[in-house]
C-alpha cells in the first residue's frame, strides 16, 4: 500500500498485543508516526524496536487507557512529540464471559473503566485537538458482540454497544467540521482476549469450531487501515467485518 500516512501522527491504544499490536506496524509501514500505549513497558519496547526495523518511527507510554491522567499524558507527548494528532485508534479492551446473570459483577467496573469510559474520554480528548485543524480520524473498537447482544459475552457486549454510541454521537457533533469517527466491529479476532475474557474450551472454542477459520488481527489492521485511507470527503461511518463462517453473534 502507499506510504501516504508520511508526516501524520497516530496513537494506538492497546498497542502491546493483538489488534493494538498489528495496527500500529501497519499504519508505522505507511510511514504514521506511531504512538504506542498499554500497561505492558516491555511489549511496547519490543514493538517500538520491530518498528524501528522496517524503518518505521513511534514513541511508547505505558500505562492504564482507563485512567484520564494516563490519557492527558499520551496526548501531551504525542503533541510534543510531533506538534500534531492525525489519527486515533481506541482499542486497549478487554472482553469478559458471561451474560447479565452469569458474569463475574465484581469486573463490571472495571470492565466499563476501560471499555467505556477510558475510550470515550480518548474520543472527546482527541476530538477538541482534531477540530482546531478541521480534520483527522478516530477509529474505536467496537465488537460483533455489541452489533448483536448474546448471553455468551451479553455484559461484555453492553460495553461495546454503548461505545459505539458514543461514537455515532461523537460523530454526529464534529462531522461538518472535518473530524471523522469510525466504529469498527469484529467477529471473532484470534488474540489474547480470549484467554483474558475467561473463555475456556468448553464454553468458547467448542461451539466456534464450525466457524472455520477466524480472523487475524492483520485482517482487523487492514481494515483499520482503509477505513483511514478514504479521501476527506468519503467516511466510512461504521464497519463490521467478520469470519465468514461466523454465523454467530
Ligand atoms: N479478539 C476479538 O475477538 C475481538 C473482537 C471484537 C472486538 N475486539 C476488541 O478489539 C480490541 C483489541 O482486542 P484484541 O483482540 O487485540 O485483544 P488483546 O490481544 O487481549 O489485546 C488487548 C490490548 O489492550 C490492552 N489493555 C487491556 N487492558 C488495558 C488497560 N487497563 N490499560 C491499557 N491497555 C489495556 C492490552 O495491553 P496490556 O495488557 O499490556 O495493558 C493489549 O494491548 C478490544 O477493544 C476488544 O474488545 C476483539
């Protein structure tokens, strides 16, 4: 693909794994100044040095993506870093097994910290920065599981729903003024998240076996990747993308 992200600067949230991980070697090849965050210091090192192999340039912060002092932070460094925000992916999440009757409440807070709260001050943030230049793209994570509720993962996807709310309002405040807001929605993406939700085989690997082959998360990359690609006048508003033989959720 084209290196047409030169001389734009990008933040990735949950940059030490997964999608987080392959999205930020990919927007680092088009040659987006990446930067990385996550709680994990050594992971984002090891990333920062697999970019800097390819000739690619990031900065790393560790630290928690549902704290709004770790978010004031990031976005002060990437503004000194480079003088500017181009593109925002709001991904760091984490998933969580169970329906409304059966999930674990003690994680309820946490989860909706990091998966609501956290992401949407990200989205806010970095929207009153993109709306002094008119322009600029932020691209949040949501889930399949939040574009159709099932009590598999029914609270984890009540997080995702309502990101994508908050998205869509987000949208809607700074779309005529040049600020693109994308909700992103995959199926099943192989990754640590399953192992840090709590699905074991039993009640997650067992029942996906038909599904065939899941994505990856360079397939999600991709996608990112596009979504950000499009000329200033075409958004992509939302985008859901799954194995194909997902036929559920
Ligand atoms: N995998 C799927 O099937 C799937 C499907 C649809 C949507 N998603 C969404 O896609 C996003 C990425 O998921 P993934 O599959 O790439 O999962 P993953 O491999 O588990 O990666 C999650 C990333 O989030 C970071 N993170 C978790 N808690 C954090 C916290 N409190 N503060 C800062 N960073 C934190 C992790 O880093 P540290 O542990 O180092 O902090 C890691 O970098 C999530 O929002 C998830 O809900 C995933």
């Amino acid at each position: 693909m084209a290196q047409n992200l030169i001389g734009k600067t990008a933040i990735i949230t949950g940059a030490s794994a997964g999608i987080g991980w392959a999205t930020a070697r990919e927007l680092a090849r088009r040659g987006a100044s990446v930067v990385l965050t996550a709680r994990r210091e050594k992971r984002l090192a090891e990333l920062s040095q697999a970019i800097s192999a390819e000739g690619g340039k990031s900065m790393a912060l560790a630290g928690d993506a549902g704290s709004q002092a770790h978010i004031d932070q990031l976005l002060a460094k990437a503004l000194e870093w480079t003088g500017r925000l181009d593109i925002v992916i709001v991904n760091a999440g984490r998933g969580l097994a169970g329906g409304a009757l059966n999930s674990d409440q003690s994680q309820w807070e946490a989860l909706y910290k990091l998966n609501v709260l956290g992401a949407a001050y990200l989205m806010r943030e970095a929207a009153k920065i993109m709306l002094e230049r008119k322009t600029g793209d932020i691209v949040a994570l949501g889930s399949v599981s939040g574009h159709n509720i099932s009590p598999f993962s029914g609270f984890y996807g009540s997080t995702k729903w309502a990101i994508a709310a908050v998205a869509e309002a987000l949208r809607r405040e700074v779309c005529s003024q040049g600020v693109r807001v994308t909700t992103i929605k995959p199926g099943i993406v192989e990754s640590e998240f399953q192992a840090v939700a709590g699905y074991t085989y039993e009640n997650f690997n067992k029942s996906i076996a038909r599904f065939g082959k899941v994505l990856s998360a360079d397939d999600v990359a991709q996608s990112i990747s596009f979504i950000i690609s499009q000329p200033q006048h075409v958004h992509i508003n939302e985008l859901v993308l799954r194995p194909t033989g997902q036929d559920y959720p």
